[in-house]
C-alpha cells in the first residue's frame, strides 16, 4: 500500500517535471504546446502561492513536530477566522468564557485511557513546546499538501457527498458509515467519549474517520453540519497517523466550509491543541485502549457553538453566522465512522473503519463510542435516549448498541471493508 501510494506521487512529480521541461522548451522558443503548458504551469503555481499565502499566517514561532509537521504558533486575531467579512479587522476573538451545560464537571485531564495505558497527546507538544498566550497553534500548509487534492479548489474540503443520513440511499455509493443517531426537535449539543485506532486504508485518496456530527437542514441541499472527532487521511496529511479534525459546511459540503483551519470559519482559542495534527499513543487490538472525549454545544450567551476536547480543555467555537438552520439548534446528532470508498480496481475498497473489526467483536477488539449524551433546550448535559443505529453497508461495516452502568449508552462499530463478508 505504502509503495502505491509512493508511486502515485511519484507520478505526480514526474507530472510536475515534464511542464518545467515545456516552460524551458518555451523560454528557448518552442512551440505553441510547450509555450501553453508553460503558462499553464505558471497559472497553477500562482494559484498555490495563492492559497498558502490565505492559509498559512505569519508566525511568532514555528514549533518542528517528530513527524515532520510544521506548527506555527500565530497571534489569536491573525488565524484564518479573522478573513471572514464578519471578523475582519477585529481582534476580539470572544467576549466571555461559555457557559458550559448543566450537569457536566470539568477537570485536568485532556484525554483519557480507557485501557491503563496513560494519557493520549498530540505529538508536536510531546517534547514539552507549546505556543505562548495569546497565539493559536496552526498546522502550516505547504505545496505538496494541496498537490495531493485532486484541484487546488477541492483542497481541505470532504469529496463530494451528503452527510451521513439515516436514510441509506441518501449516502450514495462512495461514502459509507456506521452511526449511532438521535433525532429531536431542538438540540443544542453533543458529547461522548471515542477510541483511537490507526485503520489501514486501500488508496490514498481514501478516509477512515470516527467522529461527532451536529445536524439540521436537508440532506440533499441546505444542510449544515458541524463535525470533529479523529481521521486518517494520506490525501489531506501526508501520512497514515490519526488526526484530530473538525469539519463545517451550510450546503451538504457543495461550496461551504473545510477542514479545520483551512477557510474562514472555526475561531479557535486554545494555544494546547492543533486542529489536523497527530494524536499518541492509538489502541493495540488486545491491547490497551486510548480515547479522546469530545463535546460540542450551543453556548446559550452568544449562540455559538464551542467545541471541547477532553474536561476542560476549549479548543474554540464555529460563530452562529455561518449558519442558517444551526444558527437556532439542531434536529440530528449522530455519533460513528465513515469511510471515503473509491472502489479501487473496480470492487469495495478493503480500508478499514475503527479498527478494522467488526463490532461483535467488542472491547479492545472493535472500535466504540461511548458515554452518549446530548444538550437539551435547558443547556443540560442528559443521556442519550433512544438511540437508533444503522450501518449502510452493513458486510462491510456494522455497529451494535449496548448500555451499561459504566459508560451509559454505548456502542462498538466498525470493519475491515472487502471481505469474504463483503465482496
């Protein structure tokens, strides 16, 4: 797998190298070919320059990560949030601390282990750097990372697809999920505690992720979703690690928001935690287990959403002015993975959701969520009732719910894609 990948990038270079050689043969008086993909050339990398030059902001210190991640630590009113018309110009990046749901007890820890095998942490912050106070820990853009978009246009957005839905012709063919969801009126939040697995993936195009959706709107063309949890994705990273992500869009991914930083949107305002960077040690089968415990909720000050990562660690909050339907509340939260699935050699693709097991298998074998809870209107941190499961592709990837006194509502998902199973 690795070595395809490795090819694929290749290709690209060599892509890259053959429209230099034309730009030369252009400089030198070639033909009119050579001068088109010359400028071409030209256009593209102007494009790109474009680009990083919105994303990557000016740094008053760059932190180098063991996995080659660059973080830069960027003043709190210059990160990418502050290019949007409503924030532009301003400084202030909230008024007032969140007043945090009823009934939910802050701590120390950022994250937990459910397997006696210590704390999790992200690995630019394990030597012990941080980014000083009043700075903002940003995962720097280069070159290559937008070359392994399929479009400048498309870097640092979902493919193409609706969200999960509970509705199996809703999905489509390409992304697939399992999911535990509750439906209500007015819904103010979400919260539950996620193992970390590193699933292996068939193409480098492909991603495996375990996550929190907040949802209203319709499915086909108005919704808005609001998204964060753990993926593994070579297309957007580089690499195969888990990665704590957020993600937003208005429209069911067509033109609004991306991943974490990487448009105008998430205002974030923790200098501990980079949104895209990699999080250690990941659960062993057999082994020990590792989670991350998230919670997202409508602050009910100010009407935004704020997005907590582990007890009492703010990491920032997507503004109620992206949104319309979210702007209120939301109708769906759904907890689960998903999987991108590009069919590779003309059959299901055999990457892997959670930890590649499927959920009968249960503890330190499958991948769970557990802890369920939501926001009600009353801003109060309550169990998740009547929670519904479903896997749309269910000898590929299937989840089973469960409920103890331990860790409440709960269930195990996941699976190992293409197999005797699933053809």
């Amino acid at each position: 797998m690795a070595a395809s990948w490795g090819r694929r990038e290749a290709q690209v270079v060599a892509f890259l190298a053959l429209l230099v050689l034309a730009e030369a043969a252009a400089a030198e008086g070639g033909n009119d070919t050579a001068v088109r993909s010359g400028e071409e050339l030209q256009k593209y990398k102007r494009i790109i320059r474009s680009q990083l030059q919105k994303i990557n902001k000016p740094a008053i210190k760059t932190i180098l990560s063991p996995d080659g991640d660059l973080i830069d630590c960027v003043p709190t009113h210059l990160q990418p949030a502050f290019d949007h018309p409503v924030l532009q110009g301003s400084e202030a990046v909230v008024e007032d601390p969140p007043e945090r749901p009823k009934g939910y007890e802050t701590g120390n820890a950022a994250l937990a282990d459910a397997g006696g095998g210590g704390g999790i942490q992200q690995l630019w912050s394990s030597g012990g750097e941080t980014c000083p106070e009043g700075t903002v820990p940003i995962r720097r853009t280069r070159e290559e990372d937008i070359l392994r978009a399929s479009s400048a246009r498309s870097f640092g957005r979902k493919p193409p697809a609706p969200a999960a839905s509970t509705e199996r012709d809703a999905v489509g063919g390409s992304h697939e999920h399992a999911v535990g969801y509750a439906v209500g009126e007015e819904l103010y939040g979400a919260k539950a505690s996620l193992n970390v697995w590193a699933p292996k993936l068939s193409s480098s195009s492909e991603f495996s992720l375990s996550q929190i959706w907040i949802i209203s709107g319709s499915f086909a063309t108005d919704l808005n979703t609001i998204e964060a949890g753990w993926q593994v994705s070579p297309q957007l990273y580089g690499d195969s690690s888990p990665r704590f992500f957020t993600y937003w869009t208005t429209d069911a991914y067509r033109e609004t928001g991306c991943y974490n930083l990487l448009c105008s949107g998430f205002v974030q305002t923790s200098n501990r935690i980079a949104i895209g960077a990699a999080i250690s040690p990941v659960s062993a089968f057999n082994g020990k287990q590792f989670d991350i415990s998230l919670l997202i909720w409508k602050d009910p000050k100010h009407g935004n959403w704020w997005l907590e990562f582990g007890p009492g660690v703010l990491v920032g909050y997507w503004p109620s002015y992206l949104f319309n339907h979210l702007a209120v509340h939301g109708t769906m939260v759904q907890f689960g993975g998903e999987i991108f699935n590009t069919r590779p050699a003309g059959v299901h693709t055999s990457t892997q959701m959670g930890s590649g097991h499927y959920a009968e298998q249960g503890f330190r074998q499958a991948a769970y969520f557990r802890n369920l809870q939501v926001v009600d209107w009353d801003n109060s941190l309550i169990p998740a009732a009547n929670i519904k499961v479903i896997a749309d592709h269910p000898n590929c990837y299937d989840i089973q719910a469960r409920s103890n006194n331990v860790w409440g509502n709960y269930f195990y998902f996941g699976g190992p894609g293409r197999s005797i199973r699933c053809p």
